[in-house]
C-alpha cells in the first residue's frame, strides 16, 4: 500500500513538473522547440528581424530623420523576446507595404507618431501603443493626468529612435519641458531658484509627467511630502507649528524660481500682512518710517529682516518659550 502511495505521488511530482514548465514557455510566448534557450531567442530575434526589414528596405539611412539608430536602444535589442519590432508600434501596415489602389500614392502607416507626409495619429491611440507594453506603478495615473487630458502623448516627449532620449536624461530634461512651460522656465532664472538650470535638480525630482494621486503632478500625494524629500529639517514635529506651513510650503514660497529670496512669493512684511493683518500696526500704510528718513526713526518691521527680526523660527519652534516663534 505504502509504494502504490509513492508510485502516485511520484506521477503527480512528474506531472505538474510538466505543467509548470509548459506555462512558462505560454508566458514568454517562445516557440515550442526542443532546442535550448539560446536557439529560441535566436529564432525569435531572427524572425523579429525579418519583420523590420519590411520596413528598413526604404527607411533605411538615407532618411532624414534618424530611423536605424533605433538599434543602439532597447527597443532594437532582438535578443530580448520582449523587444517590439517596427509593427508593434506602428501597426501591420499592410496597405503601407503593398499599396492600395484605393488611395492615391502610398496609404499612411496605421499608427503615425509624426506629423509630415501623414496625418498625426490621435494622441490616445499613440499613448495606446507605448502603454501596451510599459505599464507599472509610474504610469498607472495617466489616464485622468494633466498631460493626458490636454492632449500629450508619449512621443511628444520621448524620442524612441534617437539613442540618448533628452527628456530621460537630468541635464537635458528642462529642454524638453520647458518647451511647454514657459512660465516655469522664467521662473528657473530668477535670482532665488532651485538648482535646475545648472543640472543638480531637475522636473521629475519632484513631478510625476506620467501623472500622480496628489496635486501639481507631484510625485508624493501633498507639496510637503514633496517638499521634505529635500528640506527634512523643516519637516518636524515641533512644539509650535506656524499653520500656513503646515498647510502648503506653496503658501509662501513659490518653487519655480522668485526675485526674493528664499524662493518667497512676495516680499516680507506683506507676506506676513497677507494673514497677519493687526499687530504692529500692519494694517496701516507704510510712511517714512520705513525708511527712516526726516527724522523718524526706521521702523524694525520694514528694515533688514522685517518681521524676522524678531520671528525668526517661522517654520516651527521648540521652544518652550517659542509661541511667537522667536526662539
């Protein structure tokens, strides 16, 4: 009894052996050979050849715009069974290869990523193409993104024939966001500014293009979240929190770039009088006093530091005597 119990544990080892490995050749859709793994990507990257030759027999060199550089990227890498080839992007394109006599000269490829001889496919079934195959925990916000509902595709950033994509690279970002956000390239050179025009920072250090669950594309869900991946010494807790702070640091700084330093929206006091609208006589216009001339003594509000004279720790205190946050 004991070995017929062996016998049939041994059949079912031997069978799921045989199941397990029959799923894993289904999931990297290798063709069933008996030759080993090495002969397969051989034949794949073969046949993935074979396939772009229908295209790289006229867009070859000669092209103005760069097409076989494709190869010095991973997306021309054919021993990787994962690499696409020409038609995983751009469609069969049957009627581009042979004709079609009901279209005058030679009919458009099923997907154009860009605009020329041929219309501009739809910037979703662009996107559609590139997210059928890149899809993960950066990119699972797009649908709903800023980028996405105004119109962005992929390839109106990325440069997938070109081996050195700019936007990928954090000397070069700027160049290709910038072309959009005008605003924010005026702003990077401003006297107070992060450091982006000199390569140490760049967007993506703090925004998400693919889209994000927080505000402003940013790649954590609020602006201090953001904001303290850097500044962690203005994070806390602290015994006396300065609310607008605790808030959104964009209440008072503004990130892109500012005449006033520290990257502050407006200059002190009247941030401060934005809210703080009583003590001092905030409230009243400013005279001579702010410069202390005919006589009349500066007024410490107006001077040097302005209220930081004497509020210095505006970002919190531990103070136990720091209420006011002076200490």
């Amino acid at each position: 009894m004991t070995k017929i119990r062996k016998m049939l544990i041994a059949v079912l080892l031997m069978c799921g052996v045989s199941l397990l490995a029959f799923s894993a050749l289904a999931q990297n859709n290798l063709p069933e050979l008996n030759g080993n793994l090495n002969t397969r990507k051989a034949i794949i990257a073969s046949e993935s050849l074979k396939r772009d030759a229908l295209c790289t027999k006229c867009h070859d060199e000669s092209e103005t715009t760069p097409i076989l550089s494709l190869y010095q990227t991973k997306h021309g890498v054919r021993g990787d069974a994962r690499t696409p080839n020409c038609q995983s992007c751009h469609g069969d394109s049957n009627k581009h290869i042979k004709g079609d006599p009901n279209t005058k000269g030679r009919a458009a490829p099923d997907i154009v990523f860009k605009k020329g001889e041929y219309a501009l496919s739809d910037d979703k079934e662009r996107t559609n193409q590139c997210l059928s195959c890149h899809k993960g925990e950066k990119r699972t916000n797009w649908d709903g993104g800023k980028h996405q509902t105004n119109g962005v595709a992929c390839n109106d950033c990325h440069k997938v024939h070109t081996p050195t994509d700019k936007v990928r690279e954090k000397k070069t970002q700027i160049e290709v966001c910038f072309t959009c956000h005008k605003e924010q390239r005026a702003d990077s050179h401003k006297i107070s500014s992060h450091p982006i025009q000199v390569g140490k920072m760049t967007c993506s250090d703090c925004h998400n293009p693919h889209g994000s669950s927080g505000p402003k594309m940013l790649k954590k869900n609020t602006v201090n979240e953001t904001c303290y991946q850097c500044h962690a010494e203005k994070r806390g807790p602290v015994l006396f929190e300065h609310q607008p702070v605790v808030e959104d640091c964009a209440n008072c700084h503004n990130p892109h770039g500012s005449n006033i330093t520290p990257l502050l929206k407006s200059r002190p006091p009247f941030l401060c009088d934005e809210c703080h609208d009583k003590p001092h006589a905030s409230g009243s216009a400013v005279s001579a006093g702010a410069a202390g001339i005919n006589g009349i003594a500066m007024n410490r509000n107006y001077g040097g530091r302005s209220c930081m004279n004497c509020h210095s720790q505006v970002h919190g205190s531990n103070s136990p005597g720091g209420g006011f946050f002076q200490r």
